[in-house]
C-alpha cells in the first residue's frame, strides 16, 4: 500500500510499504481520510534524536474509516462499518483512564502518527479500544473531529462554567481548532464570542461560524477586548497559538475570576504571580481531549449541530497540502484521502 512516512528524521516521503495485519484486540482500518496538523511539521522538521518519536514511521493522527478487518478478541465491530480513530493513545485500564482522564494516561505509548505508524495510507491498525462507530456520519468529515473539533470542545468544557449569560469568550487564533472552538462556544453557551486572528479570511470564515466580534491580531486586542466588555474584561480566553504575544493578550484581555486556556503549542510564556492575572483568575494548560469528548463531538455531528468543513487532498498531492498547511493558505482543516 502507499504510505506517507517519515523514511528518517526531517525526511518525509511517499512510499510503498506492507499492508498491515490486526492482531488480537486490533482492528485493521481502510482509511477514508486523515487529517493534517501543524504537528506534523513539527515531526517532519525535527533534528536527529530531538524527539522521543524515532523514524520510520507513517505520519497522520486524525483518523477515520471502514473497518476492513478484525483480530480476535474484537467485539462490537462488523466489517465495512464505519469508525472514528481517537487521536491519543491510551491504556484503558489505568486509574486515570478509568476515572475518564484518558488523555493524562500513566501508561500511554507514542500514539498514532507519532512514532507509530498513522493514517496518511491506505490502512491502518489501531487498538479496539481507540475506535468509534460514527453511524451515518461521512468517514470523511469525521477525521477531522477526532483531533481539531474535539481538542477544541475539551477546551471549551473547562471554561464553560464561567460562560453564562452576559459572558464574553475570546477565541485567539480561529484556524482548524479555533474555528471548531468557535462554533462550540456558540453551541454550549448563550456567551458572546469575539475571535482574533492573523488572517481575514479565517476571520470571515469565523464570522460565518458564528463570532459575534472579529478583530485582527494586534498589539491593543486586550484594550479592545476591555472597551467591549465595559471595563471588565472577557470570561474566559481561549490560545489556540500559544505566541508570546498570543500568551499576554489573553493574560491582559481576561477579567476578574475570569479563566484563560493555553491550548496553542507555539512556545510563548510569560512570568506567573500575583501581578500576572487579574484577582482570582484560572490559567489552564489542557492536554488533547478525552475519548468521552470525542464521543460528545460525534454526536454533536450526527445531530448536524457542527459544520464541518474540510480542504480535501488526495494521497498524491500530500506534500502540496502540508504546503499550503505551513504557507497559511487553508481556511479549514486540510484532510487526505487514500
């Protein structure tokens, strides 16, 4: 089958490899589609030795599918049945995994895409315990959801008690997370929502998706922010880029007893104390979602509650996606179809 696979550090390429074999406990997948993330070229940059992720191995961690084929001990399943892959890879049976953490798993291996073999091939072996039938929903909207939409939505959930009536939410980066962040703080909240970002085609699309408010990203964002809000700043902020100057807007823009999530990997930070945030504030820093998270946002998208869009690419023109991903050319999520 054809793969897509880091072949050795900083070295990706499009290759023939074996088709996989389920073993017991394991699901064999026939990919219908697999999301792209800036992850990846994170993974495809990277020096020698400067990840725990070790080359070769087939890139891609959001996953969905038919089953093709199934290894003992696999209940639940039928073949040509159509499934969402978790995005994080967890045991299922340690304390946090049964308390629902299973993003926090003590005894997790390198998940999907990430020194294991991923989705960018035409099939893929997962765990039993990582797949979800999606009933009518398309395989090929459903990749997306399994890392952007629900990344988002386990985001979102945290500050969502603050989010009542009244309530401003700020969104900071409205790309493939941001914008599923967006949408969920419309579907879970009567809160306002203001977006910010780089771009004004994101910031059209997030007008579409319901943004109340855009502006565009700049140094007195948090000063506007606090003239919207009367002075008292918003109730929670959401980074979906994780800049410095992403980091200290959402610190200034944020109001008393207010709550900001850090969800951006772009390795901004400011100094922590009591002079940082505004009195009695939350700072989050959520790691991916949970898989009782993705099961909500599935039935959120079987409801026809999300909308989901998607820039579609096939397997051949793999590198010309990752392009425009890097080149900040995409207004959605860019997925590929084996």
């Amino acid at each position: 089958m054809l793969a897509y696979r880091l072949t050795d550090w900083q070295t990706p390429s499009l290759v023939d490899v074996p088709t996989p074999r389920p073993g017991a406990g394991e699901v064999l997948v026939r990919v219908a589609a697999a999301g792209l993330c800036g992850t990846d070229l994170k993974l495809m940059a990277a020096p020698p030795d400067s990840t725990p992720f070790r080359p070769p191995y087939t890139l891609g961690h959001e996953i969905a599918g038919w089953v093709e084929a199934l290894g003992d001990g696999t209940p639940g399943l039928a073949e040509g049945e159509a499934v969402a892959v978790s995005a994080s890879s967890f045991c299922a049976q340690c304390e946090l995994c049964l308390t629902g953490h299973t993003n926090y798993c003590a005894a997790a291996t390198p998940g999907r895409g990430f020194g294991v073999d991923g989705g960018l091939a035409e099939f893929v072996v997962v765990s039993r315990a990582h797949v979800l039938p999606i009933g009518d929903l398309s395989p090929l909207d459903a990749a997306v959801l399994t890392d952007a939409a629900v990344t988002a939505y386990h985001a979102v959930s945290r500050v969502r008690p603050r989010l009542r009536p009244g309530a401003t939410a700020v969104v900071i980066g409205v790309g493939g997370l941001g914008g599923y962040a967006v949408q969920l703080v419309r579907i879970l909240s009567p809160a306002r929502v203001v977006a910010i970002d780089v771009s004004p085609a994101r910031l059209g699309f997030a007008s579409e998706l319901g943004a109340d408010v855009v502006l565009r990203a700049a140094a007195d964002n948090a000063d506007a922010i606090r003239e919207l809000t009367g002075g008292t700043g918003a109730d929670a902020v959401l980074d979906f880029v994780g800049t410095e100057s992403a980091v200290r807007t959402a610190m200034a823009a944020v109001r008393t007893l207010g709550a900001v999530t850090l969800v951006g990997g772009a390795g901004g930070a400011v100094p922590f104390g009591h002079t940082t945030l505004p009195r009695g504030a939350d700072i989050h820093s959520p790691t991916g979602s949970t898989f009782a998270d993705l099961r909500d946002v599935l039935r959120l998208a079987r409801d026809g509650r999300l909308r989901i869009e998607t820039e579609r690419f096939p397997l051949a023109d793999v590198t010309d996606a990752y392009e425009a991903l890097r080149a900040g050319r995409l207004r959605s999520r860019a997925v590929v179809l084996p």
